[in-house]
C-alpha cells in the first residue's frame, strides 16, 4: 500500500535530503541539551530568550490555577476567555491598531487573513521568498496568484498597474524569515495606496525585536522617519506577527482596522473552526509583552551579539549573506551540504 512512500523516502535519504529532528532534554535557552551533549544553541527564533523565563513560568502556573490548562471549545462558542481578550487589547494598543485578533499559530493566521480577504475574482501579489505559510494562504484562496522576484517592487507596481482584479492583495514577510533581509515598508504601503491594495506584513521575525520597544518593524526607524507616523496610520495595512518566537510563548496575532479584525472574526475558517489556544498562554503573553516593552537591554544584547557572531563568521572565512537581524544565512554550498551539516 506505502511502497510509493518508501521509495519516495529512500530517494530523499539517498540524495542527503533526509532530515531527522534533535531531541532536546532541556529548556530552550543559551545552552540545549542534545543526545547527553551540551551545545550553544544558534537555531532557536526565542530571540529574547524569553521561553524559559522565570516570571512567565510562574505566570504559566498561575494562569493554568486560573483558567485550567485548555480553552474548551472555540472563540465563537464559549471558549473565549477573559485572558484572551485582555491580550488582544494589549496587542493592538502595542502594535498601534484599532483592534487586533488571535490566532492558535501563524499559520493558521495567514491562511485565514488571506482566505478571508480575497477569493476567486481577486489577485495576490507575492514576494517570491515568502514563508512556505503564505504561498499556501494564497493557493487556498483560489484569487490569482502573482509572484514577483525577491523585493523587486517595480516588477510589483508593474503588476498592480496591469491587473483587472477586484481587490487586490499583497502579501510580504517583513523580516524574511530565510535570508534574513527585510522589506521596504514604507515603500510597499506607498505602493498600495497608489493602486488601493491591502499589504499583509508577516512580521514573525520582526514583533519584540526590530523597532522602538519591540513594537516590529513599523516601528523602525527607517518607518517612522520616511513619512512621520503616515505607514503606521495607513489603513492598508494588515499586520501579523507571531507569538511562539520572540515573545517565547506560542500563536499569533493579526493587528488591523476593525473592519478587517471583525470580518476575520466572522469569516477567517481558521479562526472560527479550531478551538481556542489555553488561555493560561495569554495571561502568560501578557507578562511577556510587558517585558518586551519594559526590557530594552534584551534587544540592546542580542544586537551586539548579533553583530560578534557576524564578525566571528567572517573573520574565520565564511561567506554571510547581508543581514542585521537575528537571522544569518551562512552560505555553504547545495542543499546537501546544508542537511549534511546541520545534522552534526
Ligand atoms: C514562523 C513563521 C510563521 C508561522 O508561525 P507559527 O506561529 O510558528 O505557525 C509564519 N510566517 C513567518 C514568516 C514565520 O517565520
């Protein structure tokens, strides 16, 4: 019945594309636990190293005394808690929104923006190196789906001008979570008020480290100066970020005017059929969003050691992409190169 699947895996095995996932017997922090060994841990996106913090592990044990350790049933039945709630007014006035809404994970966030937002008579234009999340957002949506080159915005406005769609969408990674480069914001949402397009920003990357406080990456500096707090009133704008990698907890959240977070609401499947994330995990975000905010010297730290890693790699002859975010691409060759050595 599975000889398909067999051969097909033994082919990937044969290729070196195998890959086989390490145990880890420990937090994630600084230093993992693999296999008995202790390794410095380079590949975990817990950028402030928030997940094993003190305060919201406590937080964690007060909130599941509170709340019990699952929702129950979904947002739109009776799963639907208070810390839910209190979170995602936290969000919104973190990230500058009107309203904003959770999501279990990213995933399921961006197929749910983008199925709610656009369908069959819309068009979809998309960054080519787009997280694997949206490209399948954007094919569940059945609109039309136009990928231009890496951050190539002329090839975008080109398209915007020439489509005859409905509604137009644009979706982009804002830090891009493989080569670790990040989009021209302001200059996208420019784009899309010309040619009146929504632009869904995944900010997965960006949320608790780019930006003033942590608030992501419309909070850069770059953002902010290029036309006064214009990208981050622009009404355009769908902002998503996730809640599992800087803020060290699990899900996500989209941030938008309310008309977008009560249509999602009403409409988003991933939203309405699914049941709702622990609430002991918001009453923990809570925590970890007050710390993202208060605790500057996390972002101070981790640029610095962003920059020493950077300096270690080059110095001793390895070729890096460029890149001023957590995310370093270090190129080593081919694909098998890639899964001989990260396999240790
Ligand atoms: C990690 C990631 C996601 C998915 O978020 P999860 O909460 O892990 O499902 C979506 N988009 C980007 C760019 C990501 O890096």
């Amino acid at each position: 019945m599975f000889s398909d699947l067999a051969e097909q895996l033994s082919i990937r095995e044969r290729q070196g594309l195998k890959r086989h996932r390490a145990i880890l017997d420990s937090k994630q922090s600084r230093y993992v636990d693999i296999d008995g060994c202790e390794y410095l841990s380079f590949g975990s996106n817990d950028y402030l190293g928030l997940s094993s913090h003190p305060a919201l592990i406590q937080s964690a044990c007060q909130g599941a005394q509170r709340y019990g350790v699952g929702a129950g049933a979904s947002h739109l039945l009776y799963g639907h808690n208070i810390a839910h709630h209190e979170l995602e007014h936290a969000l919104a006035r973190f990230t500058g929104f009107p309203r904003a809404l959770l999501f279990s994970t990213g995933y399921m966030a961006n197929t749910g923006v983008v199925t709610a937002l656009v369908g069959r008579h819309d068009a979809i234009f998309a960054d080519k190196l787009n997280h694997a999340s949206l490209n399948d957002a954007a094919i569940l949506s059945r609109a039309q789906l136009i990928r231009y080159p890496h951050l190539d915005l002329p090839a975008l406005e080109r398209h915007l001008k020439k489509t005859k769609a409905r509604r137009k969408l644009v979706i982009t990674d804002a830090v891009f979570s493989m080569d670790g480069d990040i989009a021209p914001v302001s200059n996208l949402v420019a784009l899309c008020e010309r040619y009146n397009a929504i632009l869904l920003l995944d900010d997965a990357h960006g949320f608790g480290v780019l930006g003033e406080e942590g608030r992501g990456i419309l909070f850069t500096e770059n953002n902010l100066s290029v036309c006064g707090s214009k990208v981050l009133h622009s009404p355009n704008i769908v902002y998503m970020a996730t809640l599992g990698k800087a803020a060290g907890v699990f899900g996500a959240f989209v941030a938008a005017s309310s008309e977008v977070i009560e249509t999602l609401i009403q409409t988003a499947k991933s939203y309405i059929y699914t049941t709702a994330s622990p609430p002991l995990l918001s009453y923990v975000l809570l925590c970890s969003l007050a710390l993202i905010e208060r605790e500057s010297w996390r972002r101070e730290h981790l640029f610095r050691l962003i920059n020493q890693l950077k300096q270690k790699l080059e110095t001793s002859g390895l070729r890096l992409l460029p890149s001023n975010t957590p995310i370093q691409p270090v190129l080593v060759g081919g694909v098998q190169d890639v899964v001989r050595i990260s396999e240790g």
